[in-house]
C-alpha cells in the first residue's frame, strides 16, 4: 500500500509539471494574446519605458536621452562654476532664479562624459561630437522612440520565453530598468515571450497601477504621456506669463470674493511685476506696496502672489490658478477656493 502511494505521488507531480510546462507553452506559443516577438509594439514599449531617463539635468544639457557624469566645469550665464555633485546643480538653478527675463545659458566645458538612453558611456571631447548626441536625441524624440519616462515599472517581473527552433519554454527574472532594456533589445527573430502578468507600474502623477495586459500596458502609456504632454504645455505656458508680466504694467480688472467685486478698491494702483520676482504696486498718491511673486506649473500654470504691509492688497495674497491668458489679460482663479477670482489687465 505504501508502495502503490508513492508512485501514485511521482505520477501526480509529472501530471502537475507537464501541465505547468504546458501553460507556459500557451503563454507564448499564441493562444496568449500577450504573446510578443521582436517587433511587436509591447517590446517596443517595455525598451522605450526601460531605457536611461536623462532628463533630470535637462537645465543643465538640454538633452533628456542623456545625462552628464560629474564632475564637470560650465559656465553658467557668464559665471564659471564646477559641479562635482547633484548637490551642486542648486548653484546653476540659483544663477538661473536670479532673472526671468533673460536668456540662461550653461555652456559645457570640454571634455566631460555622458550616460546615453542605452546605458553606454560616451567621453565627448569638442561641440561636434556633442551635437551629434543632441541631434540623435531630437530625431529619437520626433520618431516617438525616446526614453518613456512617466511609467515606472516595478521590479521584479518574469518574462516567459519560448524558442521557435528549439520549441523550448523558459523564463527570466527582470530585476531592473537596465537589465529590462538589454532583454527587449536582444529578442531574436527566432523567440518569443509573454510578460508574466499583472505587473505594477507607477505613473506621471505619482499614482500606483496594477496592470493585468499588453493591452492595459498601452493604455497606460498612452495616458502617461498625455498627462506628460500637459506638463510640458504648462511649463512652456508658465513662461510665456511670466515674460507677460515681466514685460507690461497691470491694474486689477476684477476681483470677485464671495460674489462681490471689489475691484474699486485697486482702480487707482499700477502693478509692476519685475524680473527679480518682486511685485510693486503703486496709486496717484505715491502709496507703494511692495510684495513678492511666483509663476509655476504642474498640469496647469499657477501664479503666487505675497503682498506686506497692506491689508487691501494682503487680500490678493493666494496661489492663483492661470485659467486662460493673453497677453494683455491673466484670469486667475484661487487654488483653494473656486468662487475666489482675480483678473489682471495690462494698462
């Protein structure tokens, strides 16, 4: 009895091992239909989302398909300085903070290295050599095949494998971005592979998602590149109102709390908002309040404004949301409370 037990059990876990090896075959043999080859739009996807983000020192390089290796030397609107560290880019982002209204500039000194989307480094020794890079970037991002950079996927995840002229199943353990990029570009023509699902993934906005497809990875992408494309309208916004601002004088067209517009109280202030990020207003009578201002984005445009010493013009205090702009007419609504609104007009 304990004899017929036994082989009874060796014939279970045969039984078990065939039907796992046959699920594995039908993961990636078709009848899945995350079944992938070399050119299908998932690996596309999973290199793009996988390769290096150089984006984080695009201040500095104005190239998000690379990043420079510290240390380097730059001069900076004129000031030479030396960045030995991340801790050093505060210096670039301060001599930028100190104007906006002008034209910021770092130029690089040669030679310096860079870390390219596919995770090589590159010692690039004149201007030639660096607009090669800068110019593939461009041409990668027209072509929509730039590093994805709002999808963050978690790792580990497994990829099963399945080899068309050996007809044998596999599987590998993805435990990072790199090791990802390496696998998407290395699939032969001769393999296929199923991403073992669900997988998590973190996105633009900072939210967690628990994917379940190829398909609900794409949809994913797309949105995340939405939300991106909205970013980037806001940042390219929230400078065009800061030049608005910067460049003309404005009074207070209307400015309604709790149904009532009060914009009587400032008809006879001029508001001047000045590079250095000041804001001065000043009436008839040469009463002069002084305060401070702030233009920044997110998915939309926000404007700051901190007036002292005034208890008219302390009202106006409020991180303000940009709704709409022209270059004669800022209308603001409070970030904090929608019946709260503000519409400045040049004069």
């Amino acid at each position: 009895m304990k004899k017929l037990k036994t082989v009874t059990g060796f014939a279970l876990i045969a039984i078990l091992g065939f039907s796992s090896c046959q699920n594995e075959l039908d993961d990636v043999q078709g009848e899945n239909p995350n079944t992938n080859s070399a050119n299908s739009t998932t690996t596309n996807n999973l290199k793009r989302t996988s390769m290096y983000d150089g984006s984080f020192d695009d201040f500095l390089d104005g190239a998000s398909c690379s990043s420079i290796l510290l240390p380097v030397s730059a001069k900076v609107n004129g000031v030479q300085i030396s960045i030995f560290s991340q801790l050093d880019y505060q210096q670039v982002l301060s001599i930028f903070g100190q104007s906006n209204s002008d034209q910021d500039t770092a130029v690089l000194q040669f030679p310096f290295k860079v870390k390219l989307s596919n995770y090589t480094e590159a010692t690039v020794t004149n201007q030639t050599e660096y607009n090669t890079i800068v110019n593939a970037c461009s041409s990668a991002q027209a072509s929509g095949q730039d590093a994805i950079s709002s999808v963050n996927i978690s790792f580990p995840i497994t990829i099963l494998t399945y080899d068309l002229n050996m007809q044998q199943t596999g599987r590998v353990a993805i435990t990072s971005e790199q090791q990802l990029f390496i696998y998407m570009s290395n699939v032969s023509s001769s393999e296929l592979y199923s991403v073992k699902y669900p997988i998590s993934a973190t996105i633009a906005d900072g939210s967690k998602m628990i994917i379940y497809s190829d398909a609900e990875l794409q949809a994913t992408i797309n949105a995340s590149l939405k939300t991106e494309a909205t970013k980037k309208e806001a940042a390219q916004n929230s400078k065009k109102i800061e030049t608005i601002l910067v460049n003309g004088k404005f009074k207070v067209d209307s400015f309604v709390n709790a149904g009532a517009n009060s914009a009587s109280n400032y008809k006879d202030f001029t508001i001047d908002f000045a590079s250095n990020l000041s804001v001065t207003a000043v009436n008839l009578l040469s009463t002069t309040v002084n305060g401070t201002y702030a233009v920044s984005s997110e998915l939309s445009v926000f404007l700051k404004l901190n007036f002292s010493g005034n208890g008219t013009f302390n009202l106006l205090n409020n991180t303000w949301n940009v709704t709409s702009f022209t270059n004669s007419t800022i209308t603001l609504q409070s970030s904090t409370n929608a019946a709260v609104t503000l519409v400045l007009k040049q004069i």
